[in-house]
C-alpha cells in the first residue's frame, strides 16, 4: 500500500497538472510574443549595447514581438546560413553580410523581396550606389544598412612630414612613402597579402585604380589584362616595405600595425580612430586619412562592402522582420548604432549623413573632415557585383570571391614568386572557369 | 519443442542486437552512404539541388593539383605531429614514472595543453609567434639570434614546421597518459632480473621497456594518426591553410569546396577520398604491425 500511494498521488497531480494546462491555453496563447531572430556580425560590447536599446524600443512600440540577437562571425556566415536553409531554420532578419555573399543568395533565389522596406525608408534618401548595389530584376533584394570604404590611406603626419614627404597620391608616391618611412621597427605600410577577405577586397580596387575590371559588361573576364599586371607589380614593389607577417594578413592585423605605430600607412575604413583613441591615444593627434592612392594614367575608384540587411526566404516572419528593417533606419536608431564604431560605420542615407546629430560625439567632430572625406569615397563606391554602371549584375561575384582567387594572384606574385603576367593569367583562367561553372 | 527455443533464442539474439546495428545504421552507416552520394552529385550547399555527376567530382579532384599538395601536406602534417608526440610523449612519461621531485603534481600540469580548448591554444600561440609582437621574435631579437622579425606562421616551411610543433604540445599528454598506465604496469621483477644479469639503463629500456610498450603505442599509434589526418581546428586557425596553400590539409580542403565554394559535391569526394586514404594506411600499418608480432614471438 505504501508504494501505491505516492503512484496515485502523482496520476491526481498529473491530471490536474493537464486540465489547467488545457484550461488555460487561450490566455497564453493570447499573450505569447513572436520572437524575431535578428543575424548580425557586429557583437562588440558597444555595439551589442546599442542593438539591445534599439530593439528594447521596438518592443515597445511592437509589442506583439520580442527580439533575439544572434550572433556569427564574417567566416562562419556561409555554415551557418547553409545550415539553416537545410533545416529550414532561418533568421528572420540578415544584417552585415557583404554584397557579393547577397549575390550568391539571388542567384539561388534565397532572398525575399525587400521593396517595401527599401520604400518606406525612402528610395531617394539612400546614396544611388548603396541601393542600387541590391536591385535585381527590377526589385530591391536587400538594402545598404551602413558602409565604408577601405579604399583609403592612414598615415602619420608626423613620420610623413620627418620624411619630407606629403600624402602620397599615386601607387610610386606611395612606394616612395613606403620606403622613406622604414625606418628601425616601423614598416612604411601594412598590406594584406593573405588568402583572405581583407586581400581580395583590396586586390578589386587595385585592378580597377589600375584602369581594369575583374568582368567586362559584356560578361568576359576582364582580369588577365595590363592593369592587373600593373596592380601585381606595384604590389610587388611595395611589398618589401611591409611587416614580415604581411602575407598571412587580414583585417585584424593590418589594423593593429597601424594603430600600435609599427606601420608608418596603411589602408582601412575609419575604424582606426575609435581603436587609436581607445588604445593608443599618444597617436591620436597625428593621424589622418587620404583617399588610397592610385595608379598614374588609372583612375581614383573606391571599393565598399555595402552592408547588407535582408530577409532570407524561408524566414518565419517576413511582417516582422520587415518592420524590424524599417525600425533600424530610424533615425535616433540608426545613428546611435552609427556611433559605436565612429567614423567606420557609414550612413546609407542622405538625411543621416546631413543630420547634426551624426557628429554628435567629440571623436566625430574631431575627425570631421576626414569622416566627411570617407562619406564622400564610399557614396561613390563600386563592388564586384556591379564593377561598373554599365555592367550587369555579377551572380558570380560571391564564388569568385570565396574561391580566393583574387588574394592567390597576390601570392602567387609573393610568395609562389611567378611573374605578375603569369598570375593575372592563371587568375583570369581560374575566374573564366567560375563564370563557366 | 527444440525448434521452438531455437526460435525463440534467435528472437532474443536478434533483439538484443537490434539496438547495436540500428545505432550502426544510423550513426555511421548512413552518414558514409550519404555522403559518398552526394559525392557522386553536383549538389548546391545552400539549395541542395543535386544534379548526377557520376565520377566527374573525383576526375576534377584528381586533376586538380591544390588536391594533390593538400594530401602531401596532410601526409607531412600528419607524420610530423605525430612523430613528435610519440618522442615527447613517451620520453616525458618515462620522466614521470622515474622518482622525481614534485611528480605528482608535474602528472597533473602535463594534462594541461590536452584539456586547453584549441581555440584558446592557438590564440595564445599565434600571439607567441606574431611577427611583430610575438614573445619568440622577441627573444630572438634580443639575444642577437636574428636581426628582423621572422614570419613564423606566413612563410615556407616555417609555417608548417611552427603548425607541427603546435600540435605536438597540444596532444603529446594523450601519449604520456597511455604510456604512463602501461609503464607502471610493467613487473619490477623485469629490471630487477636485468640488474642483476648487469644491462645497461639503455639495454633495459630497448629489450624491457619498449617491448612492453608496443602494444600500446600501436594503439596510440593508429589514434593519433587518426586524430591528426582529419584534424581541422588546430590548422585552420594557426594558419587558414596559407601562406598560399602551404598548410591547406585535406579537411580544410573538404570545408573550403563546401562552405565557401558551396559545392558540397566536390567536399564530399574529397571527404570520401581521405576515408579511403585512411583505410589504406590503416589496413598497411595492420599488416606490418601484425608482422612485427609475429615476427617478435
């Protein structure tokens, strides 16, 4: 009997554990939020606290939804959205994933259409490369959430001016500049030579200051021609004026030999002041920031990664995360998450970019003419997807990207020591063949 | 009536092999079919949309020849990291097993690396050998060994060398573990009799000690190899596979043609490609290792 009891006890317990549960099923159901799955990379302290105000205001004024951060990293974006799209586990909403990754999606139709968001914010407030960047087949695919140029040069006036020197604006100034500021442990400029995405996204712009394109308009490789050879050859003069590590460089590290001072110049978006100030404040004062120089008889261009925002199809709440898009380009939201990275996050819009409030901070106003600079770079910034106005939409541009042929060409020139006319060949046969496939 | 418990013992044997061959079934049986048909496929990572390739992954594989410097790298990866781990391994347990000052707690602190998440390890590393902060170029510097900075991890060989001597500090205490056990389990009696008779420190080592050892080395042997020629982390985050494709081993081959080239096709041939590999080694080294045996008695 007594082992009996606790048995019955508990069938009492269930039952009516099971009928308040049923009984009240309507009133939960009534209160249950839908929870919006937000993908970003950008997961630094500041910037998680920015994201974590922003959607704690959209909460109440949607309170019928609740947001949930979710972080990945640049390299893990293809695993993770790969595994989603498999297990039809999707985000609702995309952010911070580079136009050539977005042309990857289109050509799989994996994108929901974003008209309406792009329409709400306002089609003519956005600069025209930033939305045009995302239109295919007539409709908007994804939208510019913010941007930035690396296509610029940082440099220290106080080594350039000990050298004799001002900002260098063609590729020989700068290999002079280079050479003039090695001096003891300071390297002239730091340059990403690695298989990664820092070189690839440099190795676009060098071609095109070149004069060159990595894919005709008429949909031909472009790559094997003079200009890459000219881009491959002034890497390979500059490159001795570099740090030893240089060939396995990325973002991370070009930014950290400019901002400790081992590296006199270097190229980057404006991310350096936010970095120098916090971690090297004894430089703040004498660095600033030119248009990355380009090649003499090729012409000034600039390369973005024009940060997208999009909705996966597929996703479980295309209202919301529609809803959530246009919350984000608010303008007291949108700028308070420009300024967790001031001067590196660049606005899409035309109004934010004439808003007071933009240099709102004292690192901003600091810097304004170099920030103003980079606003004017990026607006007329290009991307593989659509080197030129003329050129069509470039579905391949994520494949050619990710197969590293671009920063290979660079290390076959380095490292594998092959002539500059013999990589812009293989890189040109390698590209035809992704064109192909 | 026998017919029927020969039944019935049947029915019962099958049941309870049933859970054993399911987990089989689902757990490796499946995942390497699955995988070598989708190596016979043109197959999209991101859609899945699969188109029949036959063969046509394996001949562009074999054809390609970042395919064929990969496997070498493997090969030099795999046979250097675990050559290394087998001489620290077994020299650092027969430190530990000799009387020493501290042993115990030397035995804890060697587990150390082995128990660090690889992700922590290599941070820590790659800022040892940082060309322009590293501790080691430092050193170097300092001591008037070299007069720049080296590259350790973004030149020839120096990377691969720099990648091998990571991985031997990170798993040589999987080595000192087992080898450890065994060694304490060998009878005193052995080197007694050997004193005794008068043999050398180093006749007792080669005629007592790594007799004994064999068997578990073998073992430790087949692991690590194992281990290390699929081993992705440890590679991928030291060097990314570069400088060029200096250290690109086959699994980083594997998540390059899936994950970025999102041909999960291509990546799965060469997944199906290193399984064969692997077989073939190990049916090899089975062979010789049962010779050795054989050929001891």
């Amino acid at each position: 009997m007594s082992r009996r009891k606790p048995l019955t006890l508990s069938r009492r317990a269930i039952l009516a554990g099971s009928m308040a549960t049923l009984l009240s099923a309507p009133a939960v159901r009534a209160q249950r939020k839908t929870t919006l799955r937000f993908w970003t990379s950008q997961g630094a302290p500041p910037q998680m606290a920015a994201w974590k105000d922003i959607f704690q205001r959209f909460e109440q004024q949607n309170p019928q939804f609740t947001v949930a951060i979710e972080l990945f990293s640049d390299d893990d974006v293809w695993p993770k959205l790969t595994a989603g799209f498999a297990a039809h586990n999707l985000p609702d909403l995309v952010s911070y994933v580079q136009a050539y990754s977005v042309a990857t999606l289109a050509a799989n139709d994996l994108l929901e259409p974003f008209d309406d968001v792009v329409k709400a914010v306002g089609e003519d407030d956005f600069y025209p490369a930033m939305r045009d960047v995302y239109k295919y087949k007539g409709h908007y695919i994804a939208a510019t959430l913010n941007n930035q140029t690396s296509s610029n040069l940082w440099y220290r006036k106080d080594l350039l001016s000990q050298a004799g020197l001002a900002p260098p604006k063609s590729w020989t100034e700068l290999v002079d500049a280079a050479k003039k500021q090695t001096k003891g442990d300071i390297y002239g400029n730091s340059l990403p030579f690695g298989r990664t995405s820092m070189a690839s996204t440099m190795m676009v712009n060098f071609v095109h200051q070149a004069g060159g394109l990595i894919v005709n308009p008429d949909g031909s490789v472009g790559f094997n021609s003079p200009a890459t050879v000219a881009a491959l050859e002034f890497l390979q003069e500059v490159a001795p004026y570099a740090p030893p590590g240089a060939n396995s460089y990325s973002w991370g590290e070009v930014l950290n030999s400019f901002v400790t001072g081992r590296a006199a110049m270097a190229p980057y978006t404006g991310r350096p002041i936010a970095i120098v100030a916090a971690q090297n404040p004894g430089i703040l004062d004498s660095i600033s920031v030119v248009p990355y120089p380009f090649r003499t008889g090729g012409k000034q261009t600039f390369d973005c990664a024009f940060n997208s925002l999009f909705i996966p199809r597929g996703a479980a709440n295309v209202t919301g995360a529609k809803l959530l898009a246009k919350a984000l380009y608010e303008k007291r939201n949108y700028i308070q998450f420009l300024h967790t990275a001031p001067g590196h996050n660049l606005p899409a819009l035309k109004s934010i970019a004439a808003s007071p409030e933009l240099f709102d901070l004292p690192l901003m106003q600091k810097f304004r003419p170099e920030i103003e600079q980079m606003m004017v770079s990026t607006a007329a910034a290009r991307n593989l997807v659509q080197e030129t106005p003329e050129s069509p939409y470039n579905l391949k541009a994520g494949d050619i990207f990710n197969s590293g042929v671009l920063a290979e060409s660079i290390q076959d020139v380095l490292i594998n020591k092959m002539t500059p006319t013999a990589a812009a060949a293989k890189g040109g046969d390698k590209i035809a063949q992704i064109l192909k496939g | 009536m026998s017919s029927v418990l020969l039944r019935r013992e049947r029915a019962i044997g099958i049941a309870l092999l049933a859970p054993t061959v399911l987990l089989f079934g689902v757990l490796i049986l499946y995942p390497m079919l699955q995988s070598i048909w989708l190596s016979l496929h043109r197959t999209n990572t991101l859609t899945l949309r699969q188109n029949w390739a036959g063969l046509d992954n394996y001949a562009d594989l074999f054809a390609d020849p970042a395919f064929w410097r990969s496997f070498l790298n493997t090969l030099i990866w795999t046979g250097g990291a675990m050559s290394l781990q087998l001489v620290v391994g077994v020299g650092i347990a027969l430190l530990l097993h000799g009387s020493l000052v501290g042993r115990a707690l030397a035995r804890g602190l060697v587990l150390f690396p082995y128990l660090l998440p690889t992700a922590v390890a290599v941070l820590v590393w790659r800022w040892l050998f940082n060309d322009l902060y590293g501790f080691l170029n430092s050193v170097l510097l300092r001591l008037g060994i070299i007069e720049h900075p080296l590259a350790w991890l973004s030149q020839m060989p120096d990377a691969m060398i720099s990648v091998i001597l990571v991985g031997t500090w990170k798993f040589f205490p999987f080595v000192v573990i087992a080898v450890l056990a065994r060694l304490q389990a060998i009878p005193d009696a052995l080197y007694e009799a050997a004193r005794i008779d008068g043999a050398s420190r180093f006749a007792m080592f080669k005629d007592i000690t790594l007799p004994q050892l064999s068997g578990v080395l073998s073992i430790v042997v087949l692991l690590r190899a194992i281990w290390d020629f699929k081993e992705f982390d440890l590679v991928y985050l030291m060097t990314g596979g570069g400088p060029g494709i200096g250290t690109q081993t086959l699994p980083i081959l594997v998540y390059r043609q899936a994950f970025q080239m999102l041909n999960f096709g291509r990546g799965a041939a060469v997944a199906a490609t290193m399984c064969v590999f692997m077989l073939l080694f190990f049916a090899i080294y089975a062979w010789a290792n049962r010779r050795l045996v054989v050929s001891d008695r």
